[in-house]
C-alpha cells in the first residue's frame, strides 16, 4: 500500500485504531504539511476527496462518531533540492512521551529491533494487547478485561470494524483496488502460544514460546 492509502484510511477510521476505539472517539489529523512535490489537487485527492467522488454516500454510511476527514493541507517554503533514486531505508523509529521520548530503533521490512533479536518491539501485537488488557482494568471495563486475545478486542470494536468494511467496499467500488491484508490464522496463533504474565503497574508480557510482531 501507498503511503497515501495509509493516510486515505485514516481520515476515514482514525488514527487510534480498534483497540482505543473502545475508549476514545476517532482522533484525525487536523492538517498535513509536503517540503516538496506539493500539488493541492493531487495531494487532498489521494489522501481524501477520492472518496467523495459520489458526494456525500460515503460518508454519510458510515456509523457515528466516524467521518470522512478532509485536513488541511500546505506545504512549507523550502528549496526543492534535486531528488535521487534509491533503495527505501529500511530503518523505522518509534518515541512516545510516557517512554520518555526513548526511541526505539527497528527494521521497517520485519517490525524486529534493530540490535538484539531477541528483544521484543515495545509497538508489537502482543505488547500493544497487553497495555491495552492494563488499560481496561484500570478504567473498569470488565467486559473487556474477560477477552482473552489481541483478534477478538479488535473485533468487538463493532462501529470501527462496520466503518473498516464500508471502507474497503468503497474502495472496490470505486475501482481502486482491494486492501492488502495479512493471513487470517496470524492473529489466532498470537493466542495460542503467547502467556502473559503482569509485573507491578508496567504489566510486562513474558513471551512463553512465540513472538509476535
């Protein structure tokens, strides 16, 4: 998928996910800034209004409080320096403000860290599941507390997962193509051969026989 596919998706489903979408209202991103190759036209076409070519159906189908997005867009007043071709970096960073902007350095290609092959990345499935597990039992969501994998949290967000399929129907629909997904008996194996185990308030997951990222 395009980088302006990614961003397409996310003004329609937010940038927070199903699993926070249990939480939070759809969080979209409010403008988009290009250092070079910027085209009005293109750019709000690619990252929105391509699904607004039948006006108002689109968006108008999907469930509340989801929306199609239209951010503003700009660029910023630099010198277009002479563009060369090359590999794509293969590196991929990651920094949050309760990881006291600790960055975390990974393969972009694999999702594995950059350095020890046996750690495991603080953003993958399993970890991401396991905050997600400390956050509903902090808030007092025991219908969620009871769900025992990743696979079925993010499917009893029904409102985001209705708003998903209304997404990639339009997308075939309107003859850009079918979304790329990952094989469906991946996130069943997360549950299968992961154990958690929670240590004070970090609830840090101990991987028994399998690591998924």
């Amino acid at each position: 998928m395009s980088c302006s596919d990614k961003i397409l998706r996310w003004n329609v489903l937010g940038l927070q996910g199903a699993l926070l979408s249990h939480f939070l209202h759809p969080i979209y991103l409010k403008s988009i800034t290009l250092g070079y190759l910027y085209s009005h036209g293109h750019l709000t076409r690619a990252v929105c209004c391509r699904l607004a070519r039948d006006g108002e159906t689109f968006a108008k189908s999907l469930p509340a409080p989801f929306r199609l997005n239209h951010p503003e867009v700009g660029r910023v007043s630099v010198y277009d320096s002479t563009r060369h071709t090359g590999k794509t970096k293969e590196s991929s960073v990651n920094w949050s403000f309760p990881d006291q902007h600790c960055v975390e350095v990974l393969d972009g290609t694999k999702g594995k860290l950059d350095g020890n092959k046996l750690d495991v990345s603080r953003v993958c499935k399993a970890n991401l599941f396991c905050l997600f597990q400390a956050l509903c039992q902090r808030s007092g969501r025991n219908e969620l507390i009871s769900l025992s994998s990743y696979a079925q949290a993010k499917m009893l967000a029904q409102n985001f997962q209705k708003a998903k399929r209304l997404f990639f129907q339009a997308l075939s629909v309107q003859g850009y193509g079918a979304w790329i997904v990952n094989s469906k008996n991946v996130l069943p194996l997360f549950v299968h051969l992961c154990t958690f185990k929670y240590m004070c308030d970090a609830f840090v997951i101990l991987p028994a026989s399998f690591q998924m990222l």
